[in-house]
C-alpha cells in the first residue's frame, strides 16, 4: 500500500502517456487500478492536455484565475510584511523572536528572505537562547541629565549637556535610553486661541523689523503675554525678553492683563531701565495706554509695533512663551495667583542660568552674556 506521507511526483511524459490510453480506448478504471493513480487525478490530467496539450494547471488557467491567485500571493505577502516587520526591530535576534512567532503561520524561508537572514542563522540562534543585553554604561548619564533638567530636555539637549560634561553619546543611543527607562521630554501643547478684540491702530513702527539678531546686550527688549490657568479662572503672565541672548531679564503674574502687570514685569529688571533703548511689543491693548507711554517717555526708550495680526513679527517672546508653556505651565498646577508667582520666578531662574538654547550654541543665556558673544545676524 502506497505511504500517504511520501507522495509521488510524476513528469509531464508520463501524464501525457496515460491520457493516451485514455483516449485510445482504455477503460478509466482499468488506468486507476493499473497504474495506483486516485480517479480526480487522473481525470485532471485528462481534461487539462485535452484542453491545452499541457498538463501544468498553470497553463489551464483563465486569465481571470491567474488574476485571483496573483492578488492572493500579494494580499498573503503584505500580510506577512505586517505581522512579520511590525515586532522585528533592528537586531539579528529581534529578526529571530519574530519569525520565531509567525513560524506557523508564514514559510521560515519566506520571512529569512524578507528580513535578510540565512536560515542556518536562524536556526543556530533558535536553538541557543540569547545572553541578556549587558546595561549601556551611558544610561546613568542620561538618566541625570534628564533629571537635571525636571524632565524637560529632550534626546537634542541631553545629548548637548552630556557633551559639555565631556561625555560624548550618539541621539540614537540617547533615544534609545530614554526610551528604555521611560523618559519623555516636555512637548508642545495647542495654545489657548485668544478671540480677538480692537486692534490698535497707533501709527507707530516696526523699529526691529524682525531683526532678532545682531543686538547689544539689554538694549532691545521684546514682551507679550500668555495665559495660565490658576484654580478655575485665568491668570496672565508678561515676560521681557532680551533679543541679544534671550535671556528673560523681567517677569510678572496677576489675574489681569493690564498696564500694572506690564510695569510689574519691568520692576524685576536687574539693570537701569534707562539701558533699554528700543520696546518692542505686539497691539495688545495692556501695552497701548498712557500709563505705558509715560514709563517709555520718561526713560527715553523707543516704541516699537508689530504689524497688525502678524505673530512672527514678535516670534522671540511667542516662541519663549511656548517653551514656558511645554517646560512649566502644562506640568505643573497653580492653586492661587501667588504659587504661579514662585514657581515662575524658579522657573526663570533656571532658564536664564541652566537651560541650553540651540540659538545660543547650546549655552545658557546667562553664559552667552558673560562670554561676551553675540548672535549673527543671519540666526534665526
């Protein structure tokens, strides 16, 4: 009796001779029995060289069933790219985990070949199961650097930190650690949308004209304001930022967006005021009143204007505003106007004194100031 686990495979020649007793007149049961052959078998050969003169069921096809058996082959192949890439990662025994997992559902040869490993090496690593990976040895680094930072830094500035300690450390690997234990940088958020109100209309210039760059220590001065949720209401926060270094030389918080908050910001100048020569601001109506134009009369300082509805003509203050919103405002909570007070005043503390700038070389504003550098007039 013929063993059903090794099947026998016959050549075209011999197909072709048996449908030649077939139609010569032999009886198909007399074939069957003659020759051990199943009668779907026989009959199959039969109909196809009929047909074709070709035995091959691929040259019995219709056009229509090539078709279907092509978009089968690829709807099973991008399949297996999915189930079979998507957990492989990068590393020879990632690769291995992953054909390992979809061995009985895709051929193992077929998944070598789509990840680029030998099937003797996938075998060998099978059979042997891996050493746990040794702990990188700059993961302590990282891990401190992040931390130093109160978990602001992302893998650009921890990699510039550690570099200054005199470590030096590849963003890939940096990411990879972070990733490993956990850590994430502060990120952007959607900034609450202000509805617009009277736009002011005061014929005064653009003296900055978007020339961030190139400016004198303290003597160009740019503001705005954000908004901060304190409890359940809203709280605003005025901060002056140097465009020399982008140091924030003044700040204030308080429950209204007023004149009052703007001279607040102006009280915690470390220098004369007198040395300030140019303010520049957006139209808001908190820096468009007679209480602001008396300050800026009396110490001789020029007025400055963005054009109307135009943010990048402010873009320093916008964009420190936003990094005071990802660093401070969306990881932290203010029960009352006075905690927002103490924990801004820390905050710019460590900005101005510790917290790298890309803009600056990756130095803090505080040591940009006293290196005696300056910005290019073709930084952005």
């Amino acid at each position: 009796m013929r063993d059903p686990r090794h099947p026998r495979h016959f050549t075209d020649e011999f197909k072709r001779q048996i449908v030649d007793l077939y139609n010569a007149g032999k009886p198909k049961r007399e074939i069957m029995d003659e020759y051990d052959l199943g009668k779907s078998t026989v009959e199959r050969w039969i109909k196809s060289i009929n047909a074709t003169g070709s035995p091959r069921a691929a040259d019995n096809r219709t056009p229509e069933q090539n078709r279907i058996l092509e978009l089968e082959r690829e709807n099973r192949r991008l399949r297996m790219e999915v189930d079979v890439l998507k957990p492989s990662g990068a590393d020879i025994r990632s690769k291995v985990r992953a054909i390992a997992a979809n061995e009985g559902r895709y051929p193992i040869s077929a998944q070598c070949r789509l990840l680029g490993v030998a099937r003797s090496t996938y075998y060998s690593m099978r059979s042997r199961p891996g050493r746990p990976a040794a702990p990188d040895p700059a993961a302590p680094a990282v891990v401190a650097a992040h931390a130093a930072s109160k978990g602001r830094y992302g893998s650009r500035k921890i990699k510039a930190s550690l570099e200054r300690s005199g470590v030096t450390v590849s963003r890939r690997r940096v990411c990879r650690i972070m990733r490993e234990n956990g850590l994430v940088s502060a990120y952007g958020r959607k900034r609450f949308k202000v509805h617009p109100g009277a736009v002011n209309e005061a014929d005064v210039p653009n003296v900055v004209a978007r020339g961030f760059c190139g400016r004198a220590p303290r003597t160009h001065i740019c503001s705005d304001l954000t908004y901060v949720r304190v409890g359940a209401s809203w709280n605003y926060v005025c901060l002056l930022v140097d465009l020399y270094n982008r140091e924030i030389v003044g700040h204030s918080a308080g429950p209204r967006k007023d004149a009052r908050l703007v001279k607040s910001a102006f009280a915690t100048l470390s220098f004369p005021i007198s040395d300030i020569e140019v303010f520049h601001t957006d139209r808001g109506s908190e820096f468009d009143n007679a209480e602001i134009d008396l300050m800026l009369e009396a110490f001789g300082i020029e007025r400055s204007l963005s054009a109307k509805g135009c943010p990048y003509d402010n873009a320093v203050d916008e964009s420190t505003n936003r990094i005071l919103k990802a660093e401070l405002v969306h990881r932290e909570t203010f029960g009352t106007t006075r905690e927002l007070r103490a924990k801004l005043s820390d905050y710019v503390h460590w900005y101005n004194n510790f917290r790298i700038h890309s803009t600056l070389g990756y130095m803090s504003p505080v040591e940009f100031r006293e290196a005696g550098l300056s910005l290019p007039e073709s930084s952005k």
